[in-house]
C-alpha cells in the first residue's frame, strides 16, 4: 500500500465522512482511476511524433501506452479511419496512487506561475479533468530528448456523485484550487 493510499484510508476518509454526514465508509467517494490521454493531430502527417507520444506518456505513468484511433475520416485534416491520432493510459489501484503522489507532490511545483488549478473542470458527476500544456514539468522525462512539446488531459474519475464531493476528495489528497 503506497503512503497516498494510507493517507486517504487514515485521514481522508473520517474528514468527509464528518463533512457530509456519512454514516457508512464505503459511502465517501473514493478515486477509481486515473486517464491520461494525449492527442496528437500532427500523427497524420509524422508517425513518429505519435511514437514519441507514447514512448513519453509510457514514462510518465508507468505502464505501456495505448494508441487511440479515429472513429471517422475527416478529409480537411487528411485523416483517414482507424489512424492513430493520440494516445492513453489508464491508471488503477497501486499505479494509480503513485501516480497521483508524483503530480502532487513533483510535477504541479514545477509549472511556471502555478496559482492552483482551475475549479471548473468538474463534470457534474465529481469527476474532475484538467489540461496540461507541456510535458516537460514531470521528471521522468528527458528534456534533452524532447522534440515536440505535447500537451495532456489529466481526468480524475471518482465515486462522488456530486461536484462538491468529487472537490472536497480531490482537496483532501492535495490537489491545489485556486481560492
């Protein structure tokens, strides 16, 4: 069990219970999994930044990548169907808690003029979603190797079935709003 997922056994759980009046643990919202996805346009044309896109987002999460493909050709963006056009991860149980320690507590310090993250990204249900615009703030990658800044969303699915729930989780496990 990794100190992220103690934490939110020891510590995060009785301060929502206490905060929305549970009566039962299993019914504070929990984190069920972590996606990454990158969207790469550019892979029409150069298949190699698509494979440089995995290569980074296999680094950042831990686990292999999967290349997501179009659904409908689009002839404006010379894209044909079943192109890769980006790439996912999604992150559960151990990976998952790691993952969300190495955002917190390395990542979201070393973006530039960071004033805390947005608070509308939630989507009604409690899940929260937030973009990023360059790689290069997660350790694992290698500046030196970069050829193409990429960007990335970031979606937190959990089990609140509101905004605030889903808000006072995210919180209680550290990540930064903005006030």
């Amino acid at each position: 069990m990794t100190n992220m997922q103690t934490f939110y056994k020891e510590k995060a759980v009785p301060q929502l219970m206490e905060r929305f009046g549970y009566k039962n643990v299993m019914q504070a919202p929990r984190l069920e999994k972590i996606v990454i996805n990158m969207g790469v346009g550019e892979a029409t044309q150069n298949r190699k930044i698509l494979d440089e896109a995995v290569e980074t987002l296999s680094l950042i999460a831990g686990q292999k990548a999967v290349i997501t493909k179009a659904k409908k050709p689009i002839s404006n963006f010379k894209l044909r169907e079943g192109m890769g056009i980006g790439c996912k991860v999604t992150l559960h149980g151990d990976i998952m808690w790691e993952f969300l320690y190495r955002f917190v507590n390395i990542s979201l310090p070393r973006v530039r003029d960071f004033r805390g993250l947005a608070r509308r990204g939630f989507d009604g249900r409690g899940n929260y979603t937030l973009g990023i615009k360059d790689q290069t703030i997660f350790v694992e990658v290698n500046v030196e190797k970069v050829t193409k800044t990429l960007g990335m969303d970031i979606s937190f699915v959990t089990s609140a079935k509101t905004d605030d729930e889903g808000r006072a989780l995210l919180e209680t496990l550290g990540l930064p709003y903005r006030k």
